[in-house]
C-alpha cells in the first residue's frame, strides 16, 4: 500500500515536473536556445586555437626547438592568421549586438 | 510503514525507462523544430531518468543490504554470513546487477550534462539530449526486460538464506574495479555523445571536442584505475603469480584504454592543426562501442574467461546495438563529410603531429592485434570448425615490439616542436639522451642482463626518461620572471600554471616509464619455485630463505582457513626479514576452496608465496608455489603516477575557466 503511494507520488511529481515548462511564464526561449550563434562560435573556435598554437610556439621556441628564424616566420603567419580571425569576430559580434 | 524496496525498485526503473524513451523523443522533436519548451522538458526528464536510477540502484543495495531473500538476485549472489561491504559490492557480482550499476552511472554522466545543458551552443543542445537519452534507453532496457534484477524468487517459500558470493569476488580490490572500470565505460559516453550531436546538428567545429576535454580526460583516467585495479586483484587473489594474462575480459577492458589513449593525442593535432577530423569521430565512435562489445564479449559466453563470473545470453542485443551505432555513425560522416575534410596537411614528418599520428597508429595496431587474438576462436571456428584459442606467447610476440615503439615515440614526441623541427634543433635534441640510452644497453649486457626485449625495454625507457627529464629543465629554465623569487621551485610551479596540460601529460610518461619497467622486470626476470617443506625446514631463493614454522586454522563466519606461518630470513646473514602467512579458504556456502597468496613488499622485488596444499598422509608437510617477481611494485607506483597526472589535467584551473572572447568597445587594430 505504502509502495504503491509513494510510487503514485513519485509519478505525480515526475509528470508535473516535465510539463512545468509548458505551464509557467518563465522564458525558456531565451534561456535554452541561448547560445554562441554558429559563425561566432566557429570564429571563437578559431581564435582559441591560433592562440594555442602561438603558446605552443614560444614554449617550443624557448625550450630551443625552433631556430630563430624558423620561430619569427611561423609566429608571424600565426599573428597576421589570428589578427584576421579578431577581426571577423568582432564584426560578428557587432553585427549581433 | 510497509515499504516493499524490491517494488519500489522495480518501479524507480520502469520510470527512468519512460523517461530515457520520453527524453530521446523529445530532443529529437526539439532539434528538428527548435521548440525550446520541449527541450526543457527533454532536460528535466534526462536529470530525472538519473535520479531514478540512482535510486533504484540503492533499493537494490537496501535488499542486499537487509539479505531480503525473496529477491532471486539477492539470494543468488549474497548470504547472511557475508561481511556487509561485500553484501554492498555482491550488487556487481552479476550480470543483472553489474548492469544496473552501468546504467545508474550512464544516467549519472547524462544527468551531468543535462544540468550543465545551457552552457553548451544552442545547435548542440537538443540533439545531445536526444543521444545522451538513447545511449541510456539501450542500457535501461537491457536492465528492464532482460536483466531485471528485481526478480521475486521462483519458490514457494523465501529461503533462510542465499548462495553467497563467488569467494573470488570477496576482496576489497574487486569492491573497487568494476565501478571504477564502468565510470570510465560511461563517461566514454559523453565524448560519443557530444560528437554524434556535432554530427547530427551540422556544427562540426572542434566545440564538441573543447567541450568534451575534461570527461575524455576522466574516462581516461577511471579506464587505467580500472585496469589496474583489475591487474592487482588477479595478482593477489588468482595466485599464479602474474597480473595479466590477455584474457578475453581483461583485453575487454583493455581495448577501449587503447583507443581512448590514441583519442586523448590526436585530440590534440585536430586543436591546433584541424586536422584528423574524421579520425577523431571514428576513434571515439569505436572507443564508446568498445566499452558494448566488450560487455557483449563477457556476457555473451562466445569466449571463454577464467573471469567471466556473469555469463548470460543477452549478448547479441549488444551486437544489435553496435550494428546500429555503427550504421548511423557512418551514415552521417558520409553526409558531412565536406564539413569534414581536413583544412590543412602535414606540413613535416619531423613534427609533433606527425609523431603523434604514428604513435596512435601503434596504438591501433596493439588494438587490432588483441581483437584478432580476442576473436581468433570465433573466427577458427567459423573457418575451420574448431575453435582454436590464441594465448600469452601470440599476445606478447605481436604486442611487445609495438609497444616498445610505442615508448620510443613517446620519447621522441617531446623534443620536437609543432608544425616543423629542422634537422639540427633535432640533433641537437637526441643525441645526448640516445648516446646515454645506448651506453645503458651496453652496461646492461656487460651486467649479464640477458634477453633482446628487456634490454631494448630499459634502454628505452632510460631514454625516454632523459627527454622527460630535460623537457622539464628546459621548460624551467624558460620561466624567467623578473620577479625577486627565480628559484626553481618557482619556476616550476609557474610552468605548471602556465602549461599544466603538456607537463601533467609528461608526468603520465613518466608513470607509463615506470610502469614498463616494472612490467619488464617482473615478467622477464620472474623466477617460479615449487617445494614442500615440513615444520622446521627452509627452502632458498633468490636472496630469501624460507622456513616452515607452523599450520593453523580459524574459523570465522563466512570460511574457514588453513594458513601456513613461513619465517622469510635472509639467505646470507639468516636475519629474519619477517612472517609470511599463505592461507587455503574454504567457504562452507558455496563449498568452494580458494587460495590467498601473502606478499612481501619491497621496491627491489614482491616475494610471492602460494600455499599450494596438504601432505595428506603426515598433514604436517606443505606444499608451496614461490615467485620472486623483480621490481613489481614499480608497476603500481607507475599507475598512481598516472593517476596524479590525470588528477592534474582535470583540475586544471586554466582550463576551467570560460574563454570565450569578448569584443573589445573600440575597434581592433590586429
């Protein structure tokens, strides 16, 4: 009897649960379908990966993987890369905004 | 109060049933219409799919726990006599509940990320829900209708007391292994997961890579807890004296590691190169399927396991499963596979990446040679028909040159840098530490140390040991500051900060190092005995003498034991070193005889000793099984090596903080 209460309850609880959303004026719109839209987060994407690479650059460089001169053309095609990238993302953003 | 746990639980489980079914429909729905609502109701459902299968699993726990015999599982696997934590842990000593536990840390992991849902991009969302969703409807369903463990006994009355558990089982290491192995198993499910929503909803940026970093990083991390944990059960409770024998479940286990581990590196080339696209969803779809075959492999009874303690026939819904995950996964590679190409080449073969494409070919090939070894019966058989099994001397022919290779280019990872290494900086680079390595191998065979791999294995890993050790120098030398503190404590603790990922990683070499070289020493220069001593007699090996000094039983609840008290003196100077107490178990339920080695310790070696029987005429001679395993602890040191440096990636506090970019209020000028 017990069990088959509690089980009721549970149910009860589950269903109302589910359904809230569909019920209360709370902007689930706003809340759930939030997000980085698909360019600027492609963009973001980017930028953290170029400057990843610019880590890994100067630690390779100064741990004496690269010469100096290997190590100044790579840097600066990652630079003039990155630069490109900010660029683009903050025109996204100010299209967006 | 009248509560009937085996209904409850039963019921808690039909619930996250509908509501995995209810929370897969829904995010389909969503992410077709974008209906924000709905995907907000896919979310709760996913969290309260978790929490009712958490709760059924504690009902489970609170039947073995009160030894409620009216349940078929509780009575097969537990008795009174049993000790309450192994009444606990006999919840995975079978399949039904071994499966509940699985689907209660799958809802767990989904219900994380289901928590977490409105931090992911919004193209993500509603399809990931939908795959979190039908990865825990399969496992739920297979508990629910196939493997339910809240069975009523099929008896006209409820028996006074249960089976009890197999005696293997009652050890506090196989308490642990399993959970730890099916969080690695489930939290392989998130990656999956994420990328098949990357699939599904056309955003196949690295975001689901970023995103998945650190549950990659865990799984990695519970799989080699789990495998080890496993190793270190089957070397002090199976008393051969070994930790691995390529068994098909241990290889289950093992396999998934593999391809995890290539996942984990070339991860990294597509971060920085965009590359390996295609590669990485592969490796993770194969990784994630893995862990189901591996399940379908024990469970199925295709093969046969001196660990398969749960065989049943509910094996081939696995393969059903993995058909399916097989078909829709290519399905949408080949549908996107524009989005898929690659965006750049190799520029260098002497470069990381290239490095790390070969190691995780090794790692693959190591993959593919034990799943040929692992299904070589089934296919024999289906040949020839005979089943003809491969074992040890097949594993290790094949996989011990690859794995050598492997810990070459480990070494060799390293010291070359990003993109491209020119010539010199890579003379520059080897030529010290391989001089070195190359000096070893010869003092090794100077010092008698016979056999081509183990020396190969020492001088390698010497090697790889000097890059890892001048990786770190240099990157300490590297972290200048201009601050009044430049001592090195310091400076590695700033390189720690600043590039805790790559150096944690270089501190998980180090573990593998050390573990290699406890593999290699105690495999290559074991040394096996067998003799029979009367009280008061001694037997040599190695640097140990042992004497017989007495046989004694005890009787406690659950067993009763036969031990022997061997005195270990040292051969040259006698000094007793101490007190070895090898026992004989017999436990009165499930009238089984087990075996329990006693171990002595030591950084140098494990002195192993087996109580292999009676003399049954004089019961005053023992017959003893003895392993002088060299260097075996350095195996485990090695995997907490790893553990801490898993432990280090996963908290990294760079890494946990958000990056995303924010524009700057004036126009840049980059």
């Amino acid at each position: 009897m017990t069990t088959s209460l509690i089980a009721v309850l549970i149910t009860i609880g589950i269903i109302w649960w589910l359904l809230a959303p569909h019920f209360n004026r709370e902007d689930h719109q706003s809340r759930m379908l939030k997000g980085t839209p698909v360019e600027v987060s492609r963009l973001d994407d980017e930028r953290e990966r170029y400057l990843r690479m610019l880590n890994d650059l100067e630690l390779d460089y100064k741990t004496g993987k690269l010469g100096d001169d290997e190590y100044q053309i790579l840097r600066q095609e990652l630079v003039r890369d990155l630069g490109k990238i900010l660029a683009d993302l903050d025109r996204n953003l100010q299209t967006e905004s | 109060m009248n509560l009937n746990f085996n209904d409850l639980g039963s019921f808690l489980l039909l619930s996250s049933w509908v509501l995995a079914l209810f929370g897969l429909l829904v995010g389909i729905y969503s992410g077709i219409t974008k209906n924000s609502r709905w995907l907000e109701s896919g979310r709760r459902a996913t969290l309260a799919a978790g929490a009712c299968c958490l709760a059924s699993l504690l009902c489970l726990g609170y039947l073995f726990l009160n030894s409620d015999f009216s349940n078929q599982y509780v009575w097969q696997f537990s008795n009174k006599e049993m000790p309450s934590i192994y009444k606990f842990t006999a919840i995975w000593g079978g399949m039904d509940g071994s499966m509940l536990l699985w689907c209660s840390f799958l809802a767990l992991c989904s219900a994380t990320v289901a928590y977490r849902l409105a931090r992911y991009p919004q193209q993500l969302k509603a399809w990931l829900v939908a795959v979190i969703n039908s990865s825990s409807l399969f496992f739920i369903t297979v508990v629910t209708y196939l493997t339910n463990p809240f069975r009523y006994i099929d008896a006209p009355f409820i028996p006074p007391d249960g089976n009890g558990l197999n005696p293997l089982l009652q050890n506090p290491y196989m308490a642990i292994h399993p959970p730890l192995l099916y969080m690695g198993f489930t939290a392989l499910s998130i990656p999956f997961a994420f990328c098949m929503a990357a699939l599904l909803s056309g955003q196949t940026t690295n975001d689901w890579i970023r995103l998945t970093r650190r549950w990659t990083v865990i799984a990695w991390g519970f799989l080699t807890l789990g495998v080890s944990f496993g190793g270190y059960w089957a070397y002090i409770e199976l008393g051969w004296g070994g930790f691995w024998a390529w068994d098909p479940v241990e290889n289950a286990s093992f396999m998934p590691w593999l391809t995890a581990t290539a996942f984990l590196h070339s991860v990294m080339v597509q971060e920085r190169k965009n590359m390996l696209k295609f590669w990485n969803i592969w490796l993770i779809v194969l990784s994630y399927s893995l862990t189901v075959f591996g399940t379908f492999l024990t469970r199925s009874g295709v093969v046969q396991s001196v660990h398969a303690f749960a065989s049943t026939d509910v094996g081939w819904v696995f393969l059903l499963y993995l058909g399916i995950i097989f078909t829709v996964t290519a399905t949408l590679t080949i549908l996107r596979r524009k989005t898929l190409a690659p965006e750049r080449e190799i520029e260098s073969f002497f470069s990381r990446e290239s490095v790390f494409l070969l190691n995780n070919l090794i790692l693959l090939s190591i993959f593919f040679a034990t799943l040929w070894g692992v299904m070589f019966p089934i296919i024999s058989e289906a040949v020839t028909g005979v089943k003809q099994t491969v074992s040890v001397p097949f594993f290790n022919a094949v996989n011990v040159p690859l794995f050598l290779a492997m810990i070459f280019f480990m070494g060799v990872g390293p010291l070359i840098a990003w993109q491209k290494a020119s010539f010199v900086q890579l003379r520059k680079a080897f030529l010290l530490p391989f001089l070195l390595a190359l000096f070893v191998a010869i003092l090794l065979v100077w010092a008698g140390v016979e056999g081509f791999y183990p020396i190969l294995s020492y001088s390698l890993c010497f090697f790889v040991l000097l890059t890892i050790l001048g990786e770190f120098h240099r990157g300490m030398k590297a972290q200048r500051t201009n601050r009044d503190d430049d001592s090195m404590p310091k400076r590695f603790s700033e390189l720690m900060r600043k590039h805790r990922r790559r150096y944690a990683g270089h501190l998980i070499h180090l573990g593998v190092l050390v573990a290699t070289i406890g593999i290699t020493a105690s495999m290559a220069h074991k040394v096996e005995r067998e003799f029979t001593l009367s009280f008061g007699e001694s037997y040599s090996i190695g640097r140990f003498t042992l004497e017989l000094q007495d046989l004694r039983e005890k009787n406690l609840r659950n067993f009763q034991s036969l031990y022997a008290e061997v005195r270990v003196l040292d051969r040259a100077s006698k000094a007793q070193l101490g007190l070895l107490t090898p026992e004989l178990r017999y436990y009165h339920r499930n009238r089984e005889t087990t075996s329990e080695v006693s171990i002595r310790k030591s950084l140098r070696e494990d002195l192993y000793i087996v109580l292999a029987g009676l003399d049954e005429e004089s019961q005053s001679k023992a017959a003893f099984k003895v392993y002088l395993n060299p260097l075996q602890v350095w195996l485990w040191i090695g995997v907490i090596i790893m553990a801490f440096g898993t432990v280090l990636i996963i908290f990294d506090p760079r890494a946990l903080r958000e990056k995303k970019y924010r524009a700057p209020k004036e126009k840049t000028n980059l």
